[in-house]
C-alpha cells in the first residue's frame, strides 16, 4: 500500500525539477521509463533491477559498473 503523504502530484514535479538543490530520484525499472519517459533531471536508480540491493561500494564494485547499472552517463 502507498503511504498518500509520500505520493507527489505532477504539478509538486514541475515545481521541483526547477530546482537544482532538489534530487529527484526515479525508482522505476528502464522498461517503465522507456514507456513513460523519462523525468527531467533526475537520477534512474531502479528498485528492482537484476542486482538490487546488491551493489556496494564497499565491495569494490568498479565505477564503470555502477554506471551501467544505474543507466548514467558517469564520463
């Protein structure tokens, strides 16, 4: 069940995307995002990938990795 506080209307999302202090992090997996698209300006970290929950950068994970993981673009 969805707690209502924590649920944020589209108009609270305009609102915020406007801000660069603010980080929107989307937890939907790439498939929902290939279909919705994407929201501007924020951060893919997807709650159900193949290895969440699994990285750690205490494991010694390579950088290269967590971008891949993480669809980001890291240079």
């Amino acid at each position: 069940m969805v707690d209502a506080e924590r649920v944020v209307s589209y108009e609270d999302m305009l609102n915020v995307i406007m801000q660069p202090e603010k980080v929107i992090i989307d937890v939907r997996n790439p498939d929902e995002i290939i279909a919705t698209g994407k929201i501007p300006s924020s951060i893919n970290v997807p709650s159900g990938g193949r290895r969440s929950g699994q990285l750690s950068l205490e494991g010694g994970v390579a950088h290269e990795e967590c971008c891949d993981e993480f669809y980001r673009d890291c240079g």
